[in-house]
C-alpha cells in the first residue's frame, strides 16, 4: 500500500523560513512527478510547485524567488524551501505524487494528509 508522509509545518513569524518533506513509502514500482499544493481557509486549492521526474521545476508567481522544490529519488521523498514567509502563505500544504505501484497498469495520484502552516506576528 503506497503513503505519502509529510512533515516540517508549524508556525513561523514572517520572514522566516520553513522546510516541508514528504516521503512516499509503499510497493512503489516508479513515481513521475511530485508537487505541492496549498489551500487557505475560504479558498480553492492551488499548485505552489512541481518537480518532474527529471528535475523541471514549476513554481507558482507567490512562489517564484521564495520556495524552491527538490526531490530526493533514493529516498522517494520531494522537499519544499520556503523563505522569506508572509501571513498569506498561511494554508494547509499538500503533498502529491504521480506513481505506479507494483501490479498496477496505471499511474494513480497520491495525496498527503497535509500539514499546517502559519505565518504570524
């Protein structure tokens, strides 16, 4: 059974930095693209950034010269960077990944739990 787990949310003043980790563990035959996603309180979920399975990056304008995103491959795990934090980055974020598990024929979408983050005074 394949699971993605996050962790290194919490809470931040602004201007500080946080670093978001998943890690998908399971009968993982291959994983293609991870992301991550945000949503606050009263709005839509939103993409912050991607990484594909050969490092090609995509990042959100909020995002873009704050975050970065990386992948480690040996450890099926996806990082997320975040500096220079604002209270408008206050959202739950969510981890996604693209994989094939064993003895599937598809690729499935796979989501994390999600973990706060909040930026405050």
């Amino acid at each position: 059974q394949v699971q993605l787990v996050e962790s290194g949310g919490g809470l931040v003043q602004p201007g500080g930095s946080l670093r978001l980790s998943c890690a998908a563990s399971g009968t993982i035959f291959s994983i293609n693209a991870m992301a991550w996603h945000r949503q606050a309180l009263g709005k839509e979920r939103e993409l912050v950034a991607r990484v594909a399975s050969g490092d090609s990056t995509n990042y959100a304008d909020s995002a873009k010269g704050r975050f970065t995103i990386s992948r480690d491959n040996d450890k099926n795990t996806v990082y997320l960077q975040m500096n220079n934090l604002q209270p408008d980055d206050t959202a739950v974020y969510y981890c996604n990944a693209e994989i094939k598990p064993y003895r599937y024929w598809t690729v499935r979408d796979y989501w994390g739990q999600g973990t706060q983050v909040t930026v405050s005074s």
